[in-house]
C-alpha cells in the first residue's frame, strides 16, 4: 500500500549513506530465531535513472544465491514507466554496508507479451505490484498485484488481485487460482482497496506459496485504528503444483501505532510483506502510518500457524466464533534504531556472512516521493 503523499511532512532529499553501527538492536527474542544486530544502511537518490526509468517504489525484494543479485519490484503502475522489477548488487560485510548497484531493469508483461497499460490508457489492465519472490527450484519469478477498486459516481472499476508466475526475462507463464473470496466487488464486500496481496513466500522446500493481505476483507470486520486489536487479515496457503488455495489463516493486526494528525487524516497498519521460514513459521512485516508523524513503525514478527484454524470456508471472520488465529511473537522493532525509517515493504534472507550467520535485508517503497527513501537495512541473524 501506498502512503498518502499529500500528508506527508517534508524530510531531507535522500542521498547514499551509510551506517556502520554494530550495537546490538534487539527487542525480544522469538523462538530461538536469533537476534538482529545491525550492520547498516543505504539510500538511494531520489528519482535516480536507471535504463530509461526513474528508481522508487521498491515494494518486495528476494535474494537470488545463485547469481548474487537481488530482485527488486516496483509498484509504478504503468504510470512513469511500464511496470518492472529490478536486479541489483548489495555489497556488505558483517562489518559495513558499503553501496547498492542496480545491474538491470526487466518489463512485466501480459500474456500476449506487451507491457502492462497504466491507467490513463486501460485502467482495468493497470496492475499495481506488490511483491515478487525467486523460486529457484523452477527458475522463475512470481509476483503478486493488488488489483483495483474504484467505486464513485463517474466510474467503476474492478480488478481482481492476482498471483502470477513469469521467466526471469519477464514474460507470463502461469497464474494462481483466486478464491472467490478476494474478488473486487462494486459493494462492501471482498477486499478492500490498496488492501489485497502485499506479501508473499515460499517454503524452503518450494512446495508451497503463502499470499498475505495487507489489510481486513470488508467482512472479516474493520481496518485497524488506534488502540483497536479487532483488525484480522488473511493469509493464503497455494500449493506450488495446482496453484490452488489449500488453506487460509486469520492473523491479528496491532493497532495503528500513534492517532493521526488531524485526527481524521489518513492512517492505516498492515502487513506489508511475509518471509516462508517453513510450513509453518513465517516472518510477518507490519508497517503502521499516520499523518502528521514523520517515521513509519515497522514492526517484524515470527509468525506460528501451527495450531491456527483453516478458515478458508469462513466467509466473515467478525462473526466467526472458534477461531484460533496465528501465534505470533515481536521479533524486532525498527523505533529501537532511532533514526527516520521509512515504508519498509520487503523482505529477505541474502547470503551467509564470512562468520557463518545468516544476513537479513529489509527495502522501502518510497513512493516516489522526495519526501521519502528508498532505504535499504542489511542486518546480520545473530543466533
């Protein structure tokens, strides 16, 4: 989901930097996971060009090992450019995040091979990309779209969410089932607009993708707000084979973290991506906005959907009785940094450090706007 431009305060025009701090970073600890140490931080110019394209908008990233690069998507709708993702480089150590290089810009493209119309040309072909993962098994990309939903008295526009498989090189191969569940409706009803598929993963195994939603379907009950703990969102287990949904859980989201300036002005939590440790534990990203207040609160936490109820034949979770939903244990909040952080919106392990540890590398969307960054955080799992 995009922030809400006009509201936003004016901060610094972004520049390459870097932060090298070491301190320990951590909040609790879940399950054993490891502890997030810091290693550091770079930003990317604003509207930097890139192969005929302006740079922003990094809504997902995934870490292919095979070829040492990062996939990047981009939530342009088609509108500054034709919808893309990027690869680039990220050169770290366990001492120091030293610089980001792009390496190459590749077009989305529909199935008759043309890139994604924006809206002014065909809004209901206009996709907005939210994440994009590497299934190395198979050698291909997937990446998910929120769709459209646009209801007013001059117009009505409707596209349904989806889940599409591509080649490296940016062409369709395959799409995911929808449930009927996620389908745009011109009522109250189904997925709430900027709300859909904001996340995505695969077991390690690759048998299996998890799609989350970003914020509440409008019957499973009302979007988060300030100390409110009803928000429950949805996330959807296909299984790689079919494409089919095979089950679906209900995940409770924080409140929205501070009351919005004015108190009417725009402001929303939500998950704005996952991370697939197994069958069974994810990685959970909720970035909470508010108008008026400078940071996002990101907050990342592991996720257990062990003993979580299947409520895939649930149609409203507000009325539902007898739900169990996910577990899930605070893991890291980025407030502890003390710094600006941006909407983070992605996610993802990179390579094993020198000393044996796993690196942790976390993007935000900047939504194009001068008064954001594209940051980029590399953390190192300490066990």
């Amino acid at each position: 989901m995009k922030k809400i431009r006009f509201f936003l305060l004016t901060i610094a025009t972004a520049a390459i930097t870097s932060c090298a701090s070491t301190h320990k970073v951590t909040t609790a600890t879940a399950n054993n996971f490891g502890q997030l140490r810091l290693i550091g931080q770079q930003i990317i110019p604003h509207n930097m060009p890139f192969k005929g394209t302006v740079t922003g908008g990094l809504s997902g990233i995934d870490y292919d090992a095979s070829r040492q690069q990062y996939y990047m998507i981009c939530d342009d709708r088609s509108e500054l450019a034709p919808a893309r993702f990027y690869t680039a480089k990220l050169y770290f150590t366990a001492q120091s995040f030293d610089s980001v290089r792009f390496t190459n810009m590749t077009s989305l493209l529909q199935k008759d091979g043309s890139t994604y119309p924006g809206a002014k040309v065909n809004p209901a072909l206009t996709p907005d990309p939210e994440a994009l993962r590497y299934n190395a098994k198979k050698g291909c990309l997937v990446w998910s779209s929120e769709g459209e939903r646009i209801v007013n008295a001059r117009d009505t526009i409707l596209t349904n969410p989806g889940v599409y498989e591509i080649s490296p090189d940016g062409h369709y191969l395959d799409s995911f089932a929808l449930p009927p569940a996620f389908r745009m409706q011109a009522t109250d009803n189904g997925p709430r607009r900027n709300g859909v598929f904001e996340g995505l993963g695969f077991t390690p195994d690759y048998r299996y993708t998890f799609v989350s939603l970003e914020e509440p379907r409008y019957e499973d009950g009302p979007r988060a707000d300030v100390g409110d703990t009803t928000a429950i969102i949805r996330i959807i287990k296909f299984d790689n084979n079919t494409r089919q949904a095979i089950a679906q859980y209900a995940y409770r989201l924080e409140p929205v973290a501070h009351p919005a300036i004015p108190a009417n002005a725009f402001k929303v939590n939500g998950i704005s991506d996952i991370m697939v440790l197994s069958e069974h534990q994810l990685l959970s990203i909720e970035r909470s906005f508010s108008s008026g207040v400078k940071s996002c609160t990101i907050k990342v936490f592991l996720v257990n959907i062990d003993q979580a109820t299947d409520v895939s034949q649930i149609n409203s979770l507000k009325t539902a009785t007898g739900v169990k939903t996910v577990t899930k244990s605070l893991l890291f909040d980025f407030a502890t940094l003390g710094k600006y952080i941006d909407n983070i919106e992605g996610v993802t392990f990179g390579p094993v450090l020198p000393n044996g540890h796993k690196s942790l590398v976390f993007v935000a969307d900047n939504n194009f706007s001068a008064a954001e960054e594209s940051q980029f955080f590399v953390f190192e799992l300490v066990p």
